[in-house]
C-alpha cells in the first residue's frame, strides 16, 4: 500500500539556507483518517511537533495491517529498505528484536533523562527489552479489569463500585444476587458469567491465586501449580453454575444489552463506552480489579504495552529516535491522552495537574493507572500465537470438564515449552 502523507514539512525562512529534504515513512495499523480526533489528533500533533524541530524533514505515514507489521519490517530489513520507524504491539516487539530487526536504543535513551527505564511500569519495560537491552519506546498501556455495569448492581442492593469485592466469594456472593432465572430454571440475567476463559483471563486468574505462568523472558512455562489447578477446578465449579443452563436470549455482546452486570475487559471498554454509540448516554460504569483467590495476597492483573521502534538498518535513525521521541516522550503521551484517553506507561504522568483535572471530570479515569501498579506480563508474548493455538484448548476443555485439569496443565507445559525453544 502507498504511504499516506499525514503532514508536511514547515518550510524553513526565506533567509535560510537550502536543506536536503529528508522523508522518514513512520508504520502503523491505525486508520488516522478514521480516528482523526483521537489517534489521528495525536500523531499528528506529535508529526508536527517533529517537524518544527527539523524543518528538513517530512513524514509519511505507512498504513499497514496488524497483521502484516512483523512481516513488513523482517522484508524491509532484509531488503536494505526498511522503515524508519514502526508501532510494534506486545505480540511483534520480542519476536522482532530476537530476530535481530528492532535497533537497541539504549545510547538514545541515555541521553533523556525523562525517559530512563526508572520511570515506566514495570509490565512496560519487561515488553521493550531483551538481555539488558531496550529497543522501543512505550506508548499506552492496558490492563485487564473486571467491568461493572454499576445501575445494575445498586438496583440490586449491592455496591455500584463494588469496593467490597475483594476475594473469589465476594465476587461470587455478587453474581449470586445478579443472576436471574425465569419460570423454567433458566438463566435470563448474569452477574459475572464465569465463561471459559481465553488465555489472558485466564493469566489474571492465575495471578489472582498468587500463580505465574511463565519466567521473566518469556522462555520457559511455570504453570503447573497447585495455585493455578486450585484456580482452574474453581473455574469449572463455577461454569457449571453460571457458564450452562442458560436462556437461548443470551446470546451476543450481554454487557451492553444490559443482560450481564460485570465482565472480564480491559480499558477497551472505557473507549467503547466514551465513543458515544456502544452504549445508551449516561450509562454508569466502574472497574475493579480480578479479587484475590484463596491463595493469593491481593488481586491479579495482566497488563500489556504497546510501544514505537526503529528498524535495524534505518538510514536517518538520529532522527527516527526524534520522532519516536516526539510521539512517546512526556509531551507526546500527555497529548495522547488528552485526545484519545489512552493510558500512557509512563509512572510521572499520573502526578500532572493534566491528568489530575481529568479525574475531576471523569472520577473511573482513575481506576486503571491504579491496577497498573499490580499489572503483570501478558501470557507468552513471545510466540503467543502458536502458543494460543497449542494452549487453549486444553484450558478450555479442562474448565468445561472434558479433560483432567493436572493433566490438561502437564500437556500444556509441555508443549508450550516445545514451542518457546524453537
């Protein structure tokens, strides 16, 4: 596809010398033109805001499919003709540097002192970096929560924040109250509906039972343990009740049909529900953290980054890191958020006068960068793909009672560890 031209250079004063102009083709998945007031408003700021400290410099904007990131930058490296910069979700940053086409970054980020690993959520860095080395620069974070439909729960006599919710019973003792059944015993309204979960919810319940599911590089599965078998029996006892036996209405999205009172979800809900058209205006919500099961010390959270690099070989990386710099550096993320309420990884935001003015307004705002303090990895993002492919359907089929749970859990280690050595 044909780079997008999103801004253009400012031209230099009359009185100033000629430069050479210098294009830099700067990829990503999002459509600007579809989301011009969000992440169309911000990367253009951030393009501008570029070009103004390099008047000799132009960028384009390459739109590429998510799908196909990984793919562009390994052709684009190995052709000689790479990009200059690239936006690299969770699932493309490892996978990439490991394959030697992500540049380090570490001298560039040595020089701005507001950009030291220090100053990001741990989650952040354990994404941007490999063998003591940092390749990209992180941008906005998310992090798996429990959403609340909160007008569903005070009808209910219950909490609309739902702070006394802090262990599996607490939860379970909400969606007892929550759920409703009609004439024939048949489920018609949910609680929380304890479905089979896919492998990130199933990541924050294991966290949430004081369980780990891999090592800190991503190399080697920890899953086979009592806190997460505990966790899945819980779950498949808990499926039983509320996952079956259900009316044949409910069907489709039952939080936004205001069928269902909570849900596993992420910030993506937030964004949903703030764009207008997912949800009736006025709609009231809240989100909680997943409680602490019976052998945990607090609740559990995944959290996940995505985050800006340079190609390896790029011809004008001084500048590339200048973009990125220009995107994901302080101003950059306080412009993100500003336009689009996208979380940024950086810790020192959430002190600013900005964001404190923001919570004002909109008191949930605050919720998320609370559950980012606890926020874990996200599950084998190294070759998650394969893995999911591989794991799944043995969580499934384990929670769903089809398969013993010990052996579900000795089957996936093992082939989970058979693909993360490949």
């Amino acid at each position: 596809m044909a780079p997008t031209v999103v801004a253009a250079a400012t031209p230099a004063a009359a009185q100033a010398p000629a430069r050479q102009q210098t294009t830099l083709y700067f990829q990503n998945w999002d459509d600007l033109t579809q989301y011009k007031d969000s992440y169309g408003a911000w990367y253009n700021w951030a393009f501008d805001t570029f070009q103004k400290q390099h008047p000799e410099a132009k960028v384009q904007y390459v739109l590429t499919p998510f799908g196909q990131i990984v793919e562009k930058v390994i052709a684009g490296v190995a052709g000689g003709t790479p990009v200059d910069g690239t936006v690299c979700s969770i699932l493309h940053g490892r996978d990439l540097y490991d394959k030697h086409a992500l540049t380090a970054l570490d001298a560039n980020i040595a020089r701005v002192p507001e950009l030291s690993p220090s100053g990001y959520f741990d989650a952040a860095n354990a994404y941007r970096s490999s063998a003591g080395k940092y390749y990209a620069l992180s941008i906005y974070a998310d992090v798996s929560m429990i959403g609340l439909n909160s007008r569903m729960l005070r009808d209910a006599g219950l909490d609309p924040k739902a702070a006394d919710v802090k262990t599996w019973d607490d939860l379970l003792r909400y969606s007892d109250r929550l759920t409703k059944l009609d004439s024939a015993g048949k489920i018609v309204q949910l609680g929380f509906p304890y479905n089979l979960p896919g492998l990130e919810e199933w990541a924050t319940w294991t966290y949430a039972n004081g369980g780990d599911i891999q090592d800190a590089d991503v190399t080697k599965a920890l899953f086979d343990t009592t806190q997460v078998s505990d966790m899945m029996r819980y779950r498949a006892t808990q499926y039983q009740r509320f996952g079956v036996n259900r009316s044949t209405d409910l069907k489709g999205d039952l939080f936004k049909a205001e069928k269902q009172a909570m849900e596993h979800t992420s910030t993506g809900l937030q964004v949903a529900i703030r764009g207008g058209t997912y949800v009736p205006k006025g709609f009231e919500y809240w989100f909680i953290p997943t409680p602490k099961g019976p052998d945990a010390t607090g609740p559990g959270a995944a959290m996940w980054v995505n985050m800006v690099a340079i190609p390896e070989g790029a011809k004008h990386s001084d500048l590339s890191f200048d973009l990125l710099r220009a995107i994901a550096g302080p101003d950059g993320l306080s412009k993100m958020f500003q336009y689009a309420k996208l979380y940024p990884a950086l810790k020192a935001y959430y002190q600013t006068p900005e964001f404190t003015s923001a919570v004002q307004q909109d008191p949930v705002l605050a919720v998320p960068p609370q559950i980012f303090q606890i926020g874990k990895t996200y599950p084998f993002f190294r070759r998650f793909n394969d893995v999911n492919k591989a794991l799944a359907p043995l969580v499934s089929d384990a929670i769903a009672g089809k398969r013993d749970v010990q052996q579900a859990l000795k089957d996936g280690v093992q082939q989970v560890n058979t693909i993360l050595g490949q």
